[in-house]
C-alpha cells in the first residue's frame, strides 16, 4: 500500500450540473447560508437538520435576509422567490436520497459527523459526492467512516457564506481525483474563488492566521504594547482593516482560542501554534467579545475604547514582528505544499481579508528583512517558534523573490 492508494473502482461518474440536486444537513449558521448560496446558483436544495426549531428559524432567517436584500435592490423580487421556492426543509433524512453532492454542517464532533455520512451513504446514489465544512476536523478521518472514501472531501466556506468568496477544496488522501475535479469545478460556478489545500489542521487560513493572534498578544504579555496600540500598530503600518485583539474580540474569544488550541495539538504541539493563557483567561471568565459585551475592549453602551499610543518606531517595531511571524507561516506552508503560492495569497486576501497575500508582502518587504528579524527572535529568545523556514533562509541567500 502506498500514500497515494486510491480506492477501486472509480464510482463517481457524472457531472455536477445546475440540475444537480444539492443536499445540506445542518441548518446552523454555515448550512443556512451554504444552501441560500447554492439555491441563489440555480440548485434545488434540500436543507434536513435533525432539530425543528433550528429547521424553523433558517427559514425565518432566509426570508428576512433575501427581504432585506430586495429591499437594497440587490435581488428582485422574482429572484427572491425563485430562491426561496428551490429550498426544502427537510426534517427526515431520507429526502436526500436524490442528491448528488451532500454538504455536512453540523456540529463539530467527530463521532457525529461519521455517524452522519455513514448513514448518508446508505441512503445516496453511488455517485453521490459527500463534503464536510469542518473547520478543524480531518477528511480522512470522516471519510474513513463510509465504505467509499473516495467520494468524501473537505469543502469549507467561511462565515457568512453569502458573503465571503473564499471556499478551501480539501482532498484527503483517500478522496478521488475525480471528486476533487468535480467539486472544484461546481463551486467555482456558484461564483465562489476556490483554492485547493491539503488536508492538514486549520487548512490554509486558519493555520496562516494563527500568528496574527498569537504574536500580538505575545508582544502585549511581554508588557510591549497595550491592545489599543497594537491594533493601531496593524492598522497604520500594516493596512490591516482590523487589528488582531478588535478582530478576535469580533470573531469570540471563545471561537478563537478554541481553535488555535485545536491546530496546536493536531500539529503536535509545535511551539508556533501555542495558545496564549491571556486569550485563555478571557475565554474561562466568559470575556468572548462582542457578543458578550466584553473581551479586550468594553463594549456596555458608553465605554470609552482606550487611545493608542501613537510612536511611529513603536508601531514599526510591531507591526514587522507580526508581519515575519504570518510570512514565515506561510512560506513554511508552500515549502510544505500545503498550497500553491496564487492559493496561500488568495486565501488570505479572499478568507480573512488582508490587505496583500502574504508571499507577495515578502517580496515587498524583503527575504533578507524578513529572516533578519526571525533570526533576531529566535537567537534572543532561544524558542523554536521564532525558527525560520529553510525556504526562507535559502531563497534570501540567493536574493530570489516569490513573483
Ligand atoms: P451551528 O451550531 O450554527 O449549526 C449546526 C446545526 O447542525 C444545528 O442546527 C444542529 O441542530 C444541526 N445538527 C447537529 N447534529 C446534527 C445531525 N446529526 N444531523 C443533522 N443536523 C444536526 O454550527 P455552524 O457554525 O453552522 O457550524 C457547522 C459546521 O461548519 C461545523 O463543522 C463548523 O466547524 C463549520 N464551520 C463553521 C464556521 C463558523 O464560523 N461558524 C466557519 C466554517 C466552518
């Protein structure tokens, strides 16, 4: 047996067209929005959950979006409905018997989630794609759960998936090349920039991003800056649109520190992943942001946000520390072939919204800079995490750039 072992015969044999009938399970936060996107691309959809109440209120949900939407006179009215009649809500599982790509969005368990797409695949045709939206969990590890792993693959939008463009494709090592083609293609139609990743934690963004979060509030625990300047730090120098403790408070506390834990002891504990306590104080006292009025900043009606300190070399100062930490992240990544290089950047501009890919932040900035600093941290403060990648150190040594 060999890594690239495939599963025998190829099952999978027709198209995803318009016609295709899409199957979501799971009408939370990402399946409601995953099955307005497909249903907006022309799909009949039929959206099952195993819970009424949550069936009942993506239905109210969905209207009052697509209402709002007419309203702007950003769908008419006539596509409005179109939409909304291309959706079943489904509460027995049986009514996807027709689909041929099924989309799993249900809770983030590992049992769960086997147990679904076994079941599913009892149900379905043999030429039925299943896709996972997971977020942390392994493809290979759902799709060792049916018969044909081959017909498993990770598709994972971002939230709100109406909205976002980015979906990571992610084969694990068993899927078909086949169902990757398929997926691919499909999803790219519905209007959505794809890029390929393997599967590995976090996949390309959530692993990449990681160092926004951890090195800022490295730099506040080292009592550098407070949050305030931090932020303003990203922002001025770096033309990031939020800084990383306005943007974790917006994202939750408790969604962030949750999956930073999750890609740290997936890769095993490397140090470059580790989570911080601060972000897991916040969590424990309940501190998730926003959504709960309180996180780095207050929130209550009538808090004053604090004021950064505004020192421009200060700011210099943070802003290239951060900016090294993400860069070496991602060039490790394509030294890894998680991704290609267009897919590492689009990712990041497309996922998370950062001003510039990162590989071709670097080639602005400079190789040479760039380790310049890495082996600054790494030879001050004696932590791997501060190693630079050996792409890094060999392209800089040959004064070669990315683009
Ligand atoms: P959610 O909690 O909003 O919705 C999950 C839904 O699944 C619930 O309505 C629940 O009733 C239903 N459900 C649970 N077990 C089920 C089962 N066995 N069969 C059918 N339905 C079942 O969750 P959310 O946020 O929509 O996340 C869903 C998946 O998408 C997770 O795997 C998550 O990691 C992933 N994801 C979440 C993102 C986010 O920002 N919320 C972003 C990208 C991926």
């Amino acid at each position: 047996m060999t890594l690239s072992n495939k599963p025998e015969p190829s099952t999978i044999n027709q198209q995803l067209t318009t016609k295709s009938q899409i199957g979501i399970i799971g009408s939370g936060a990402m399946g409601a929005g995953i099955a307005q996107v497909a249903a907006a691309a022309g799909h009949n959809v039929i959206l099952f959950d195993t819970n009424k109440t949550a069936l009942d209120k993506a239905k109210h949900n969905l209207e009052s979006t697509l209402k709002k939407l007419v309203e702007k006179q950003k769908l008419t009215a006539q596509n409005s409905k179109e939409i909304t009649d291309r959706i079943q809500f489904a509460s027995e599982l049986m009514e996807c018997k027709n689909c041929e790509l099924i989309i799993e969005a249900i809770v983030e368990n590992l049992d769960v989630k086997q147990k679904l797409f076994s079941d599913l695949e009892n149900i379905v045709s043999t030429d039925c794609i299943l896709a996972s939206n997971t977020s942390s969990l392994s493809i290979a590890s759902i799709g060792s759960a049916c018969k044909n792993a081959g017909r498993v693959i990770g598709i994972h939008f971002f939230n709100p998936a109406p909205i976002m463009p980015l979906v990571e494709i992610i084969p694990a090592i068993t899927t078909e090349s086949i169902v990757t083609e398929h997926s691919k293609k499909l999803i790219d139609s519905w209007g959505k920039q794809t890029v390929l990743t393997k599967d590995t934690p976090g996949f390309i963004v959530n692993r990449v991003a990681r160092s926004f979060y951890g090195e800022s509030i490295r730099i506040y625990e080292e009592g550098i800056a407070d949050f305030a300047t931090i932020d303003w730090a990203m922002k001025t120098v770096g033309g990031f649109k939020m800084g990383p403790f306005e943007l974790m408070d917006f994202i939750g506390n408790d969604i962030n520190y949750k999956v930073t834990e999750s890609v740290w002891t997936q890769f095993f504990y490397e140090p470059r992943f580790k989570p911080s306590l601060t972000q897991k104080r916040l969590y424990e006292a309940k501190w998730f942001g926003r959504k709960s009025g309180k996180g780095y900043y207050n929130y209550a009606e009538g808090a004053i946000l604090p004021a950064p300190k505004e020192n421009d070399e200060l700011a210099k100062t943070i802003f290239y520390r951060v900016i090294a930490m993400l860069i070496n992240e991602a060039i490790d990544s394509l030294y890894l072939q998680l991704a290609s290089k267009e897919d590492l950047d689009l990712a990041m501009t497309k996922g998370v919204n950062y001003p510039k890919g990162l590989l071709k932040w670097a080639d602005e900035l400079g190789l040479q800079i760039i380790l310049d600093i890495l082996e600054n941290l790494y030879a001050n403060y004696a932590e791997d995490r501060y190693r630079p990648c050996i792409l890094l150190k060999t392209m800089a040594a040959k004064g070669e750039t990315f683009y």
